[in-house]
C-alpha cells in the first residue's frame, strides 16, 4: 500500500491575518506522491477568499451570531472517496467545520485552473449548505463570481504529516476519518 501524507496548506499572510475576516480557511490535501496538488488547494482557497470579501455572504453569516467560521478542508488524492466527510462544531463564538472533498481526477493540463476554480466553488458552496442546515440559517445567497485565481500567488507552506495506519482494520479504508482530520486540524 502507498503511504499516504496529509499535507496542510496555512496562510500566514497579513490578509488571512485580517480580524474583519469572518472565514479562516484551513486547507489539507492527501497524496500518496508525494506533493500537493496547488491549483486546486489554491483554489479552494480563492474560492473562500472571495466568500469572505462578500457583503451578502458576510450578511448571510452574521445571522449565526457567530464572530467566524474555521473552514477545515482536506482534498482527498489517491483515496477512493468514497465517504464524503463533515464534522461541525461550536467553541464560544466561533463554528469550527471540518469536510473532506475529492481531488479533481488526471494530471494538471491546459485548463486546469479554470476547471478547479469552477469545482472548487461548487465544493465550498456543498459545504456552507450543511453549514447552513446545521445551523438552521436562511438560504444561501448567491455565489459572487470567482475568477480565476492570479497568476502570480506565492507558494503556501506546506506541512506534511503521515497519515496513520488504522489498526487492525482489514481492509483499505477509502476515506480519512472524522478523528483523523480532528487530530490534524488540532
């Protein structure tokens, strides 16, 4: 069986760093080979940017009552995926929602960006949905329009942490566990 690594993309940035900023992005991708896949990890996170900046979003969520939302994200590489994941909770005045979504499949091509930009506000948007249900708040506004993202983001740090084996499970899990991804947005 490959190993597989869960790597965590943080921004340290002075805009992620912005107290008026009501969604903190945390982003993880897991991969057997060994590297990130960027354009869509970097589209994710445009994805939430755009979001954040948004007055409607941002009227949307303060409806909650809650001061932010810690948007944890692990893209699932070379697993199966077959399990979609999501565990959602409060701490004081802040939502911590952990979710996992698939990697778009194949190898970066002409076009890319531009495909993992449009999957990408289609899996943020999935999530604020069970967000929304969870929390019983009104519908969605709409999603702004989300270019592409700039050409020229820097490169994002990049944490790798191996994944551990389950023990004693006989066969392949196809999916990160809720516990597995707590422990490493912890």
């Amino acid at each position: 069986m490959d190993e597989q690594t869960l790597w965590a993309l943080v921004d340290h940035s002075p805009e992620h760093a912005d107290r008026d900023s009501w969604l903190h992005p945390h982003l993880g991708t897991t991969t057997g080979g060994g590297h990130a896949p960027r354009e869509y990890v970097v589209a994710l996170r445009h994805v939430a940017m755009i979001l954040d900046a948004d007055p409607r979003w941002r009227s949307w969520w303060q409806q909650s009552g809650l001061a932010a939302c810690e948007l944890g994200i692990v893209a699932e590489g070379r697993l199966d995926h077959l399990r979609p994941s999501a565990d959602i909770r409060r701490f004081d005045d802040r939502l911590q929602a952990n979710f996992t979504c698939a990697l778009p499949a194949g190898p970066p091509t002409a076009g890319t960006v531009e495909q993992a930009t449009r999957t990408a506000a289609e899996e943020v948007r999935a999530m604020f949905e069970v967000i929304r249900q969870a929390l019983t708040l009104p519908a969605l506004p709409p999603t702004p329009p989300v270019p592409s993202p700039p050409t020229d983001v820097p490169d994002v740090p990049v944490t790798a942490k191996r994944v551990p084996d389950p023990p004693h499970e006989p066969e392949r899990q196809g999916y990160l566990t809720l516990t597995q991804i707590q422990e490493f947005f912890a």
